[in-house]
C-alpha cells in the first residue's frame, strides 16, 4: 500500500506561521501525514450526493483557519490558530476583515442568538495538555461589527471544540485531555462536565437533549452524552479500522440533525446515515471545520463550507441541503 512519506505542502505552509505553541492536533496531523494510507478510506460515497457539483473555494485567510461559523446575516466568521485573531468575511468572493487582533481566538466559535459570537481561547499544546489539571482558558464574547471582546466565562480546559445548545448552554471541548466543559445561562462553569478521550468536533441535537462529540485518535468514533446523564457518554460509531488515523476534527448538523464530520488525514467529509458513517466529500485534506450558511445573502441558508489548515474555505455542493445542491458560488 503506498504511503505519503512527505507532509503535504498546506501542512507545511501552515507551520511557517508564528511559532505559536502547536496544538497536539497539529502534531498527531504531522505525524498521520507521514503515516497514514493516501488511497481510498472505508466510508462509502452517500448515495444522494455522487452526482454534486465539486467544491470550489470561495474565501482565503492567510492563516491556519481552526473553525467558522455563520450568522443571520450570512456573514462568515473565522479564527485564526498562529494570529489568535477573529475574521469576518461578509460573502463568498469578499476579502477577509480582521476583526480583532491577537486575543487568543485559536479554538472553536458559534454565534449567539443575539448575534454576538462565542469563540475559545487556549488551543495550545500548554493549555491542552494541562487542561484537566488546570482549567485557565476562557471563553471569549466579540461584538460581530465592532470588534468588542470581553470574557464570557473562564475556568475551562483549553479550549478545541464549542457548541451551543437552544436554551444557550455552552459545550467545549479539551483535545489534549478528556474534558467537556459546560457552561449555563446564568454563568456557571463545570470544566469537567463529561469525560471522553481526546475529545475534539463538538454539537448539540436539535431539541438540546444529546451532546455529541467527536473522540479524534486512538480510537476515532463519536459520542453521544446526555444532557440530563453526563456520567455516561455512549460510543455511538467507531470509524473503520482503515480510518484509525482520519482525525477526525470539526463537528456540525444538517437540516435533518444528522452530524458531518470533517477529517484532516482522510481528507474526507463524513456523514452520520442510520448508525454508520458515508463520504459526503472526498479530497479535501487537513479539514479543520464545517458549517451550515444562514439567511439569504452571503454564506446563504443551506449550502456547506469548510475551512482547513491551509486557510482555503471551500463551499462542498455535495453537502448541501437538497434544494441547495449544483453550482456553487465562485470565487471572485
């Protein structure tokens, strides 16, 4: 079987940034670019999507681009993993507006109800690794136009992954630990709410009632937890023995609450089909987050992005709700 014995040219672009402290996620994608197969994984194509459009890429930051996310207004947002900045990108095609300077914005972001966004800080080898132990990270609230930054709430592991459920309790997600965090409405903090290994991609179910998340190595397969049971996550799928060096990474759900996972080394889009794992988009490497756009402008209501390593962000046809799916929208 032929194996890559080079890391791929976005890796190493990506690594000539500033030489921030590297998360392990960066370390285990170095190490599974040398290791792991280049041909085809085990998940299948789904079968609703073999005929899409391929994916074109619709925005670029000139960073590691470690998650996104979308708000009513169909504007885009960013962070950025060696600058620790957020971006806003307002369409596909406009260039990127640097929202912030250096806070630390290095992890995941969601957008509050309000507008406002939510994005995690401590994404580093330190912070990871320490993040059981000692929970320093905080997790930040930025004003979407101005810029503003003020804390949220701080006493988290560093800080990967970050959801948000429908009553406004917030998920995150400690990769170099076992910890989910939680934090309440009101402003309580648990920093160890649930425990699974390596946990990183991180959703919450349509009605607020399962946490899922992603486990990225050793065993790569996701979780669900019980928002009222947290003591008992359940392995809900474990990816094939041929993906046990996929890592697995960014977590989101479509329309019908089914999860899409994005993999860095198997440079595939995965999806949720009963309870087993199809390919929703192939050759994609070094994926770092996918996400459904919103309203009907911009980053529109149904069609999915994906962010990566290399700072491309590609709108993927394939997995697009189906009154979406065809033509994507090219880059200007």
């Amino acid at each position: 079987m032929k194996r890559n014995t080079k890391l791929s040219r976005p890796l190493r672009s990506a690594l000539r940034g500033p030489r921030r402290a590297i998360a392990p996620a960066v370390v285990l994608a170095a190490a599974a670019g040398v290791l792991a197969p280049t041909s085809a994984h085990a998940a299948p194509a789904c079968e609703a999507v073999r005929s899409a459009a391929p994916p074109v890429e619709v925005a670029h930051i000139s960073d590691w681009v470690e998650s996104i996310a979308v708000d009513k207004r169909g504007r885009m947002f960013a962070t950025a993993y060696f600058t620790g900045r957020v971006y806003r990108i307002d369409a596909p095609g406009s260039t990127p507006v640097s929202l912030t300077g250096n806070i630390g914005a290095n992890g995941g972001i969601v957008v509050r109800e309000d507008g406002r966004l939510l994005v995690g800080t401590g994404n580093d080898a330190l912070h990871s690794l320490t993040g059981d132990a000692l929970p320093l990270s905080k997790l930040l609230l930025v004003d979407p136009d101005s810029g503003q930054v003020s804390t949220y709430a701080s006493g988290l592991g560093g800080i990967d992954g970050v959801a948000l459920a429908p009553d406004g309790t917030v998920y995150t997600t400690t990769v170099g630990g076992r910890s989910i965090g939680r934090v309440t409405p009101d402003g309580r903090v648990d920093p160890s709410w649930a425990q699974v290994q390596q946990p990183n991609g991180i959703a919450v179910s349509p009605d607020g009632t399962q946490v899922y998340v992603i486990q990225t190595n050793v065993a790569p397969g996701l979780y669900r937890i019980p928002a009222d049971d947290p003591a008992h996550p359940r392995r809900w799928i474990s990816a094939a023995p041929s993906d046990a060096l996929a890592l697995p990474d960014g977590l989101t759900l479509d329309g019908r609450g089914r999860p899409l996972i994005a993999t860095h080394t198997a440079g595939q889009i995965w999806r949720v089909e009963g309870d087993s794992l199809c390919t929703v988009e192939s050759g994609l490497y070094l994926s770092t987050q996918i996400t459904y756009g919103h309203g009907d402008r911009g980053f529109s209501a149904g069609k999915l992005y994906r962010s990566g390593v290399n700072g491309k962000i590609y709108e993927v046809p394939a997995g697009a709700e189906p009154d979406q799916r065809g033509g994507a929208s090219a880059m200007r």
